[in-house]
C-alpha cells in the first residue's frame, strides 16, 4: 500500500468571527430553534461578512497550518484548495491562496463538493508517494452563505462558512496518511447542485429571477444516499488498512447532519462516542468540515499516538471518499 511515509506534518483551521444561532434564523425564514436542532443537531454557525472571499479564510488557515508544520510557504511545492466556493470562476483559489501567502509553487483547485479534502488528501498522497513532490498544502475553505437562497428555510440552516488546511509530507514522524478510497456518481448529479453560473447555465438576469444561482438539494435522497456511501468508504478503507471498522479509534466525518452521522455509527457498529462531532457549532461547511474536524480532535487531544484514525465524507456530484490516517 506504500512506498514512503506520507505524514501529516501540521493542521491549521479558521472560521469567521461571526455567528449566526438558530435564533437568529427565526428572525429570518419561518423555522425554528427546535426544528433545526432536532432534525440537524446545529445551534449556530459562523458566516463571514461581505467581501470576503474563501481565499482569506483559506490564507488564514494555511498559515497555520504551515506554523505547526514549521515551514515557510516558500518549501511548499504544490498547494490543492478543494472548494466549491471559489473566488470567481479563474484564476483559481489555489493561485490566490498561492500569493496570499507568499508561496512560490503550482496551485489548483479541486472540485468534490463536500468530499473536497479527502479527495485532496488522496492527490497529494499520490503526488508524494510519486516521489513529484515532498511538501504540500491541501486546504478546504467554503464560503457556503456565498451559494445559499436566505429565503430557503431548507437549505439556508444547513450550512456555515470556514476553512481548514493540512501540510503533509515525507517524515519518520508524525500521523501517517495510511490510504485512500474515493467513489463518485453522476447518475445522482442533479439532487445536489448550484445549477447556474457555470458553462452550461450562464448567468442571466432570468435564471437569476428564478434563484438558479443557489443551491438546490432533495434533502431526503441525499440523506439516504450519505449514510450509505459513508458506510461503503469506511468499509473500503477499512480493508484497505486491513482492520476492521470496530478498530477505528475515531471517526472524523463530514458534518453535514447529527443524524446522518448517527446513522452511519449504527451501520458500521462504531460507538457514537468514536464519532468526532462539531456540526452544533458549525453547521456543514462542506470542503471545510472534515478538515476543521481533525484540526479540533487534534487540538482538544483526542487523537492519541497509534490510534487508527478514519475521515469519511460525501457530497455533490456526487462524491464520497474516505481517508485512513495512523496517529
Ligand atoms: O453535505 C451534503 C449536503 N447535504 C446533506 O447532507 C443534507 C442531507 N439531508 C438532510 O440533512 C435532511 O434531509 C434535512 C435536514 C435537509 C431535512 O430533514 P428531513 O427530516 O428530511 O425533513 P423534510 O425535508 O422531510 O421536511 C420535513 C418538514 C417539511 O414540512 P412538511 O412538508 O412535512 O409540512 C418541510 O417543509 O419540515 C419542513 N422544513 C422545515 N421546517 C422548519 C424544512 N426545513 C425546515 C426548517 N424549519 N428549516
């Protein structure tokens, strides 16, 4: 499964100082505190105020990840931005991250939806195991309130913005990035999607009127359709380790819902309290979440020296994947 150690060698993760509650929401659209908590878990998520764009918050999160790597940016030899927030359609975020920071390196962006990171972490495990490159910066960043209807009170509780970032390299030291697993199924494109701006549906004052510049999502087909594929990538990744989901010592999801998370626990006989979960406190930031996730089981010691440690996450496109990490 490996030819050199690919370690993770610093994390890095940042959200905007403000917080929008549930209360606050029911001010907004007719919902309720209640509703959101019961059927998603979330109490409150941070949105980054206008004018920001996902290349600062994903800067932010770089240079610290970069810190705890105790590199500078100028030894980052390849820079993977997962969003699906980008700035503007190109240059890339990647690019613009790129001189954020002061790297001097190829930077691209990466297009999974919520399955971002993990779908980055993959690229850049493949790019060092090649022997092409020895440091590089994967990072998530979304500004998800940038693609939401406010009107919508079925989508507009969901989401919050943030970003997170990894270094990873060639170490004797540190979390080995053990394998990946990644799935995808366009046959499902349409239950998940921004439908215009893009090539197919250029922008129009019409298709603005209508609100296609938003997010649409079947709630119910996607909440289906995420317990299985999670399961299906825990199982994968599992057997490409060679251990058993019951030796997983913590499972750092996607949070895009308590309950989807719940479910998949239940489906791979993890006890919940082996689920890594901060969805209360951000709601789903797509790319972002799996990354600012292991940032905070990280930061708050939940990851212990040895420990099998599992990402997993789905999303648009659809996507899914998951990443195994030895601690
Ligand atoms: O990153 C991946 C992207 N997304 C996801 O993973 C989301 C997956 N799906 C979900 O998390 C859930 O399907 C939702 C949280 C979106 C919805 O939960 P649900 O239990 O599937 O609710 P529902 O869509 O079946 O709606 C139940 C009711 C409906 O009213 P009626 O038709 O029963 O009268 C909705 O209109 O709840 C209503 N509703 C709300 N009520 C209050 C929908 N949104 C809201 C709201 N507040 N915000």
């Amino acid at each position: 499964m490996k030819s050199s150690s690919v370690r993770i060698l610093g994390l890095g993760a940042f959200v905007p100082e403000k917080v929008l509650t549930n209360f606050d929401l029911e001010k907004m659209v007719d919902t309720s505190d209640e509703w959101i908590r019961t059927r998603t878990g979330i109490q409150e998520r941070h949105i980054a105020e206008p004018g920001t764009a996902a290349s600062d918050l994903g800067a932010k999160a770089a240079l610290e990840a970069l810190a705890q790597a105790n590199l500078k940016a100028t030894q980052i030899d390849l820079i993977i931005v997962a969003t699906a927030t980008p700035d503007m359609t190109f240059p890339s975020t990647g690019c613009v991250i790129q001189q954020k920071i002061g790297a001097v390196c190829p930077a691209f962006d990466l297009s999974a939806a919520c399955s971002g990171f993990v779908y980055g972490l993959s690229v850049a495990e493949a790019y060092i195991r090649s022997g092409l490159h020895k440091h590089i910066l994967v990072i998530g960043t979304e500004i998800t309130s940038s693609f939401i209807d406010w009107k919508d009170r079925a989508t507009c509780v969901l989401f919050g913005d943030g970003a997170g970032a990894a270094v990873l390299g060639v170490s004797d030291k540190g979390p080995e990035l053990l394998g990946s697993y990644l799935g995808s199924d366009g046959e499902q494109a349409d239950i998940l999607k921004v439908p215009a701006g893009g090539s197919a549906l250029p922008l129009t004052s019409e298709n603005i009127k209508e609100g296609l510049q938003y997010l649409k999502m079947s709630g119910g087909d996607v909440f289906k359709i995420a317990v299985r594929t999670m399961d299906e990538a825990i199982q994968k990744i599992c057997q490409c380790a060679q251990i058993t989901p019951a030796q997983i010592d913590c499972l750092i999801p996607h949070q895009a819902n308590l309950r989807i998370l719940q479910a998949v626990a239940d489906r791979v006989k993890l006890p919940i309290e082996k689920v890594f979960i901060n969805v209360e406190r951000y709601g789903n930031m797509s790319a972002a979440s799996t990354v600012v996730a292991l940032y905070e089981a990280a930061k708050f010691g939940k990851l212990k020296n040895g420990q099998h440690v599992v990402l997993v996450a789905f999303g648009g496109g659809l996507t899914w994947g998951a990443n195994i990490i030895r601690w």
